[in-house]
C-alpha cells in the first residue's frame, strides 16, 4: 500500500507579500468591491501585473457600473442583480481571461472550455492586445445574464 504524498503548507513570504500559486496566480482572500481586485493585480508577477491593470481598466472604461470581486483566487467582474460576466486567471506563460457566456457573444472569443457557455482567451507576455474586440465582448457579456455560483 503507498502512501499518500504530503503536501507542504503554504507559507507567506516574509515581507508579507501574497502567496503565488501555481502559475504565478495570486493567492488572494476571497473579498467583494474593487480592492481586493486591486490587491490581486499588485500581486501578479511580472508583466502580468501591466496586463492585469490594462484589463481591469478596460474594463471598468467599457462597464462603468461594474461590481467586481475576488473568488476561487481570479477576479470576477459582473452586473448588479445579474451574476458574473468575466473572470481572470494567471498561468505560467499566460492570463486566460474568461467570458462565462462566452459562447453568446458575436464573434465567438477563441479558445473553447470543457464548460458549453465559457470561451477564453489568452494573453500572451509581448503579444498585442486587440483592445477594441476585447471591448466588444466585455460590452456584450455584460448585457447578457451572467454566471450565478
């Protein structure tokens, strides 16, 4: 019979930094409004943390009313009464960004998930961001009913 591995408690660095996860992803407490958002982006590595500002400006440029929190360590942005329409999750060479109703919106975001609804898309260190169609969908995720846990 083989034993199960144990695994190693997750220590905070000594200067009270967040811990990273697997990925890089921050590993942030689980909070509503805009600050432990802000907490998560300032605790992304490196060129991550400007993408992460990037988008979370976007977005708020594009919804101006929208609520945002920290759930299952990805910020989670959504709608007042309507659920969540965009999520974000760090990886090791990417930030997949997630439209819950992805599979609603007109031209589909590229990359399929196992979950029918969700399609993603990948930001990539270097690589050009195509603000406008990612403004086009944040705007149509919106007003789409959004994910409710």
């Amino acid at each position: 019979m083989t034993k199960a591995p144990t695994r190693k408690p997750l220590v905070p660095p000594a200067d009270g930094a967040p811990i990273l996860l697997s990925g890089g992803n921050p590993q942030i407490a689980k909070g509503d409004g805009d600050g432990p958002v802000q907490a998560y982006i300032a605790a992304m590595p490196g060129w991550k943390r400007a993408a992460g500002e990037r988008l979370d400006a976007l977005i708020v440029r594009t919804v101006p009313e929208v609520q945002k929190a920290v759930r299952w360590n990805s910020p989670f942005y959504g709608m007042p009464g309507q659920g969540w329409f965009l999520s974000y999750h760090c990886f090791t060479r990417y930030i997949k960004v997630v439209f819950l109703k992805g599979s609603s919106l007109h031209p589909m975001p590229p990359v399929g998930s196992k979950d029918p609804d969700a399609r993603y898309v990948h930001i990539h260190e270097g690589e050009a961001v195509d603000e406008a169609q990612l403004a086009h969908w944040i705007t149509q995720a919106a007003a789409l009913p959004g994910w409710t846990p």
